[in-house]
C-alpha cells in the first residue's frame, strides 16, 4: 500500500500521448487496504460476515432446453440492474472519487437502454447495500432474463469498500446462487466491478512492428451446480490499481458502456468483454507528471466466468434497442 494510494487525487495538466488516451486532467486510482476477514485497515471495519440465509429447496424451472447454445434472452423483462455508486466515505483515509458520478449516469443509461430494471444507490453504507441485495433476491425473477449489479468504489485485495467499511463480494452473490435465488437457477447473473485490486502498476511494454507470429435428451430435466450462471468482471487484475479520470470516470467503465452502447447486439458478452479489455489495454495511460512513479501506467481487465451458454442481449419487445 503506498501513501499515493491513500491520500491523493493526482491531478496533473498534460499533452495527449501519441495513440493513447491521457486526459488533460490527471487520473486517479479506487485503492485502499483490505486484509483478513474483519481486520480493520487504515481507520475502517470490516463487515461481519453474513451467516447464509436458509436455504430454499425449491426445485427451480428450467429456463432453457438442456443444451441450447445461448441462454434464453426474451422473457417477458430483461431484470434488474442495481448500480452501487460510492463517491463519499465515512473512513477517514479514504478519498472521494471524483468522476465516479459520471460512471454511473453513463451506465444508468446504457442499462436502461439494454431493457433492465435499473436502481442507483449512493454512498451506501455495508447495512443499506445488504438490504438492497436481500430484497433483489427475494424478488420474482421468473419473467426476467437475468442479473446485472455493479460496483463503483474504492477496493484492494479481494475487498470492496462500502461507505463505513470494506466487504466482500461472496457476501453479496452468495445471494443469488440457485439455492437462495431459485427464480435466477439458470439464468445471468452479472457482476461489475469498478475499484482496485492492489497497490501495483503496470508500466506497460512498447510493441513494435515485426514478423507476424501466426499461420496464415433436451427435454429431461438435469442438474446444474448452485454457482453456475455467475459473471465477475474487474476493471483490474488482482494486486493492481484500477485507474479513473476526474472528469471523464474510470477507464473500465468508459469501455465497457462504449463497447455495450456500440456492440451489445452484435456480439456475444464474452467477446464484448474482450473487447473492453483492448480498449482499455491500448487506447488509456495515465498521466501524472507531476508523480513520474504514476505516470504513463497501463491497466488491464479480467474477468471470471460461470456462464454455461452464450449470452447476447437482443431488442426487447418494450422498444429498447441493444446496441
């Protein structure tokens, strides 16, 4: 953990790099120290972990023929889409995140477009989050083609910051696993996580023109694991800082509501998330000159997937029109 980390914006005036994002006004990280479960680092509290709900042995409707290639993407709605949005916090040692609202309108309104439900929580404390996620699970999903949730904060370390303390994200989706959601068995359920994952920096290496490397029974029901159909998709890798612009917002969520905004129809979420991935990796670099440690940092995107099928997001009956 490094004190840039903890207490600075870095904001710095500067050219364009050739080919490469870097904003007249400096970019900023979402890092700050998590370890152990309920260990409390840099002035916060971690959030007790949550005793599992009972568990609900509803016998869930199958949502697909058993090996259909893509999942079924025309219920009657396309779900809900909850967007925690942390600017603020209670943590002494925590930094606003500037630019963090731009984020979340951007995406409010790319997953609007995309036909959900959508909800917009801000500065949530741990309890208010948890209560969100609780009455999300309890709802009816069985006219609802999936999931989505994303997370705008500060983080490190496998930790998500809520306004009062950190937390992780299983005491979240545990949720929504087929046991404790049966109406989602099968079906999306997808996760964005925009908030650093450590105090690394990826300086990134020059690639040069050269040689080219490469040669030119359905209807039976069946059983699935209670954590299948789950996506998690990072803005960083583990142990590195996730970077995010003052007045633009974070690099992820610039491409990720790009490629969505642009791409939803025509490609599978798999392949749109690879493609989020390129813009961020080529297209963004930091520029702090005023720090030459921060300056001209690279980022890259992860993401881990349950996903069983293919999932595309078509045009919904409403009118909404994917991308």
């Amino acid at each position: 953990m490094t004190d840039e980390c903890i207490t600075r914006n870095f904001i710095a005036l500067g050219s364009n790099g050739t080919g490469v994002n870097r904003s007249s006004i400096g970019d900023s990280t979402d890092a700050k120290g998590c370890e152990g479960n309920n260990a409390g680092v840099g002035g916060a509290t971690a959030a007790a972990s949550i005793p599992p709900p009972s568990i609900n042995n509803y016998v869930a409707r199958m949502p697909v023929e058993r090996y259909a290639s893509e999942y079924n993407m025309n219920h009657k709605h396309r779900g809900q889409a909850i967007i925690f949005n942390h600017e603020f916090f209670e943590i002494p040692t925590l930094r606003a995140r500037m630019g963090t609202n731009v984020d979340a309108e951007e995406l409010r309104k790319t997953f609007k477009r995309l036909g959900f439900d959508v909800s917009v929580h801000k500065d949530c404390k741990w309890q208010n989050i948890r209560e969100q996620i609780e009455k999300a699970a309890a709802l009816d999903h069985t006219d609802s083609d999936c999931l989505a949730i994303a997370i705008l904060s500060h983080g490190e370390h496998g930790c998500i910051y809520a306004n009062d303390v950190q937390y992780k994200l299983d005491q979240i989706w545990h949720y929504f696993t087929a046991k404790m959601c049966p109406t989602l068995a099968g079906k999306p359920k997808l996760f964005f996580i925009q908030a650093c994952q450590g105090d690394g920096l990826d300086e990134g290496v020059m690639l040069e023109k050269g040689v080219t490397e490469t040669d030119g029974d359905s209807s039976m029901g069946y059983k699935i694991p209670v954590h299948a159909d789950f996506l998690f998709s990072y803005s960083t890798i583990p142990g590195y800082y996730s970077w995010r612009n003052i007045n633009n917002g974070s690099w992820y969520m610039q491409s990720l509501i790009q490629e969505l905004n642009s791409n939803a129809k025509k490609y599978d979420l798999l392949t749109l998330l690879t493609f989020v991935s390129q813009r961020v990796a080529i297209d963004f670099e930091s520029n702090v000159p005023a720090t030459p440690m921060m300056d001209r940092q690279k980022q890259i995107p992860c993401f881990t997937s349950m996903l069983t099928r293919i999932l595309r997001f078509g045009d919904k009956p409403n009118g909404n029109k994917a991308g």
